[in-house]
C-alpha cells in the first residue's frame, strides 16, 4: 500500500463518494475494497450464482461510479449499496424465475466459505459479528420472516401461505423482528 | 425512540418494510405531517433492514473482480450536446416526482429506482449501443403548443438500425393516438416507429427503423392509427440540426 492508498483509507465513505464524483477512479477503488464483500455476499445469496454474483456486483459499484443518485443525508453508503444490490438480486431472480435454481440455491447455501482477507475487512468483520449476534437475540419466526422478506423477496402473504400462519400475525413478527432488530443494534445506529 | 407510542413504531416498521396497508399509510403520512421527526426514526429503521446482509456469511470475493470493475469505469459514457447525460434525466426526474409525491425517502421508493434502473440495465443492447464512440445524440424542440414543454433526444448509431428516444414532459395521447418518429430519407418521411406517454410524460423506448438511416432528420407527430406509412398528423417535435 503506497502513501496515496494509506491516505485514501482513512477518508470516510461521503469523502470518497465526493472524490469519486470529481472523477478519481482510486476513490472508486477505495470504496470497491470496503463493501464488495458487503455487496457480493448478499448478491450470492439471492442468487446462489458465483458468476452472476460477480457480475451483479459489478453492475453496482458501476451504477455508484456513474449514478449520482448516492445522498449521504439520505442513509449510509453501506444501506443505499444494499438495497440496490438487494433490488437489482431479487429483479434477476425474478426474470430467470426458474423453480431448479431456486432449489439449487439452497444446496449451494450450505457450501460457502470463510474469507481470509485481513487487512481492509476488520471493521466489515465487526459490524458482521454485530448484526449476526442481535439477529440471534430474535425470537426464531421474526428473523425467518424477516429474511424470508429481505432475501427471498417475498411478499407478506406470500410468508404467510409459506409459514401456514394468519397475515396479521407474519406482519406482526416482521415488524416487531425489525423493531427488535433495531433495539439490539441501537447503539451501532445512534 | 422513547416517547412515541408503540402502535407508530409498527407503522414505522411496516413502512420500512413496505407492507402498510392503505390505511395505516394514511395514517402514518399524517403523523409524519405532525411530527416530522419520525422521519429520523424512519431512517434508522431503513437502515436496520439494509444491514442484515452483514450477517451472511463471509465468502471470498472472485480476486480479479477488482480489476474488471475498475477497468470497465474506464470506459466513458455518452455525453449529450447540453452536457447532462441522457439516462439519468429521464429517470431521475421520475424518482423526484415520485419523491415529491411521497413527501419523503423510503426504502420502497429506493426499490422502485433500483428496479427502474435494474430494467434499464437489463436492456443491454441499449446499453452497449450508448456506448459505442460513434453513438450521435440527435435534439428534438417541440413545434406544437400541444407538446410546448416536450424535450429529449434520440440516440442514432451509424450502420445500426436501433435508435433510443428519450423525451420529456410528452402530453399523455387519447385512447387509439400514438407518436410517430419519422426520419426524412431523399425528401420523404419514413416511419421509426410509434410509442405512447406515460402518466409521467417521460419516454424512454428503443426504435428499429426499416431500414439503415442516413439522415438525421427526425420529426415526431401524433396520429390516429397504429398503422401509418405517411405522416397524416400535427408534426410536434423536429431535430434542431
């Protein structure tokens, strides 16, 4: 790592996103180091596909290169790459909707590995294990519903059929889980 | 978080989650009215939810996606005369309008963007077809009173018959009209193509012509019928050549 890599490291994500505006790739680079574990964990978990995982991953530190469309007043640089990443997933699922991938999918869940990338991951590692450890103080159906939404893109009716339970009472478990999920990470947010 | 009772905190939950039935909706937009500092809290929980993927397992990234994409913010984009990209026009003056109408950010909206954009993405001739270095953008000014606030442009590619036209604030047409492109070819017109208006007057569509076009002359007009071979209707937008 050179001077110029040290010193970019230290800059906060709004800094890098203003130095990415002004055309500096290295800021682009920066950002790219800090969340695409981030960003292509989840998009392999939506999709269950090493290569289009890669190449959704792509698609999104591509779209934050191009695209203005970042407002840090609006939410963090990590919760913005996310949700487009999340959208973007669950829209390719979606169109290829093949009933073999979903089921391959799940098999291809129970094979990934540890990363060993040391250096730039250790605050990525930290607040992993943080969300990990408050989502394991959830009541068991409000975490199931919760990522049955998030990662599965499915609709509340669509749990509800899936779960064999009322409406009303998944929507309850998903927003008392998002309630719950928001106490435990309190003090990461505030 | 403390003194706002827990009937709204399931509001604020269900609205990040974008499961509000109409109702709560309406209820929850008049408590925002009246206390716009549940928005703060609104946030939080967004950006709860946009977390969870930190959970997942880590997995090893693919080493040489950092140069991919590194390599391909190389590749420059297509710039319009006007110095505004042509994309981004078109769909962030969708996303303002929808924000305006929703008075605030949500994570719904974000999803609505991300899936116009996702739409967009997956076009991806159109993509490839704004990219090539020989990609013209080609300025329609509206001619009519009828379309007086229409702008936008057409994307023409040399040796391609694909053009994209982008325009804005295009009226909504009745039941049965439709726009026409027309390019001229040797004194005559040529039908590109016919699309509609949306609600939203943005037009973002991809035309075939019949034929390679050599002429840059374009012009749109409104006609009554799906099936025209020659301009019949008011001519309200032309290329500014």
């Amino acid at each position: 790592m050179d001077d110029d890599e040290n010193r970019r490291s230290t800059l906060t994500d709004s800094e890098l996103v203003a130095a990415m505006r002004t055309g500096d790739a290295a800021a682009l680079a920066t950002l790219y180091d800090r969340y695409s574990s981030l960003v292509y964990r989840l998009a392999l978990r939506i999709l269950s596909d090493a290569e289009e995982a890669a190449d959704l991953t792509q698609d999104v530190f591509l779209a934050l290169w191009r695209g203005n469309r970042y407002e840090a007043n609006r939410g963090s640089l990590s919760s913005f790459l996310t949700t487009l990443t999340r959208s973007r997933a669950i829209d390719r699922l979606r169109s290829r909707s093949s009933k073999l991938r979903f089921l391959q999918r799940w098999s291809q869940l129970m094979t990934t590995q540890s990363s060993s990338n040391p250096f730039e991951v250790a605050s990525l590692e930290q607040r992993s294990e943080f969300v990990r450890e408050a989502l394991t103080q959830l009541p068991d159906k409000q975490r199931q519903v919760l990522e049955l939404a998030y990662y599965d893109g499915l609709s509340q009716s669509e749990i509800a059929t899936q779960l064999e339970a009322p409406l009303g009472t998944v929507k309850s478990w998903s927003r008392q889980g998002l309630l719950n999920l928001r106490k435990q990470l309190q003090s990461l947010l505030d | 978080m403390t003194d706002t009772p827990e009937s709204m905190h399931e509001l604020l939950a269900g609205y990040a989650l974008g499961d509000l039935s109409p109702e709560e909706a309406e209820a929850l937009r008049a408590a925002l009215a009246e206390q716009p500092e549940l928005a703060t809290e609104l946030q939080k929980l967004q950006e709860v939810l946009a977390a969870m993927p930190y959970a997942l397992p880590e997995v090893p990234v693919p080493t040489e996606l950092r140069s991919q994409v590194l390599k391909a913010a190389q590749v420059p984009t297509i710039r319009p005369r006007s110095g505004r990209r042509i994309l981004p026009i078109a769909l962030s003056s969708v996303a303002a309008i929808a924000a305006l109408a929703f008075g605030l950010d949500n994570w719904r909206l974000r999803e609505q963007l991300a899936t116009t954009q996702a739409q967009v993405a997956s076009q991806k001739d159109l993509i490839a077809m704004l990219q090539q270095p020989t990609t013209e953008l080609v300025t329609l000014k509206s001619t009519d009173e009828m379309a007086a606030d229409a702008t936008g442009n057409v994307v023409v590619t040399p040796g391609d018959q694909g053009v994209i036209v982008a325009l804005q604030n295009l009226p909504p047409l009745q039941t049965g009209q439709y726009y026409y492109l027309w390019v001229e070819e040797n004194g005559k017109k040529v039908a590109c193509g016919k699309f509609t208006s949306t609600g939203t007057g943005n037009v973002l569509v991809k035309l075939v012509l019949p034929t390679v076009a050599t002429s840059k002359n374009l012009a749109i007009t409104v006609e009554n019928s799906p099936q025209m071979s020659a301009p019949q209707g008011p001519m309200i937008m032309t290329s500014t050549l």
